[in-house]
C-alpha cells in the first residue's frame, strides 16, 4: 500500500532550512528529480521509520525520503511502488545509514531471475564464509 504520512504517529516533515529547497509557503523542503528516461519524480522531504525487512539483521532507523505528489514517464506508466536511492549524496539512503555509523560503506545487489523473482540487497556488507575464494578483476573490463 501507499505510504500515508497522516496515518504514522512517527512522521515528521522536513521543515525548510537553508539546505533545501522550500515549498511555496516556507514551510517544508521538496525535492525533484529527472531520471536518464525522462520520467521524473517531485514531491515533498518527511522523515520517518524504515525497515529494512524480516531477514535483516539492521534495526529500524530514522530516515529522510521523498514523497512524491507528482510523477511522469515511465515512473507513473510503469505503476512503480517507489525508488530507493542508491546514489551518493546526502539524500541516499546509504549515505544516511553510513553517517549514522550502521553500515559500511558498500552494498551489492543481485538480481534473481526476472521470471523467478528473488534475489538480495546487502547494505554495508557481511562477513565473508571462511571457504570463499576471491579472483582479481581484469583491469581491461569494467
């Protein structure tokens, strides 16, 4: 379901401040996006709960996202339930968690198969098995 920011007592809206852009009456900071695509995504900075999920061993935390209020491309063709933000900058999500001290700072995803579902994000890293064998990369690939 859609995220109701009336319906969480722990909600709170980013008020405006120096750092971001203010919405029309000086109260809030809004954020906007164009993504490669030329969708794009614009709404308004709240902070609240994220969790990250039964299988995760991270707590719940305090996080600053996005939400939205407008949305065009193929971001409202495609029905999408939301972005994370796994890019740097002070509104990713890693580079939040990373100022907290929580995670390291690293992630990994991967993909199951697309007919399959599945597959893992890791935030921060994890301790590698003791019979992991590891391979230099080829510095000619990328």
């Amino acid at each position: 379901p859609r995220f109701q920011p009336d319906l969480s007592s722990t909600y709170s809206p980013v008020k405006c401040n120096v750092d971001c852009t203010c919405d029309n009456d000086k109260n809030q900071c809004t954020y906007e996006r164009q993504y490669a695509e030329m969708s794009s995504s614009s709404g308004v900075l709240g902070e609240d709960i994220v969790s990250f999920g039964r299988e995760s061993e991270l707590k719940p935390q305090r996080a600053v996202f996005g939400c939205e209020n407008s949305e065009t491309g193929d971001l409202f063709s495609q029905h999408a339930d939301g972005i994370m933000g796994l890019g740097r900058g002070q509104l990713s999500i890693m580079d939040q968690l990373v100022d907290k001290g929580v995670i390291s700072d690293s992630f990994s995803l991967c993909y199951g198969g697309m007919d399959v579902g599945g597959g893992a994000m890791v935030l921060g890293g994890m301790p590698s098995p003791s019979d992991v064998v590891f391979s230099r990369s080829d510095p000619v690939r990328r």
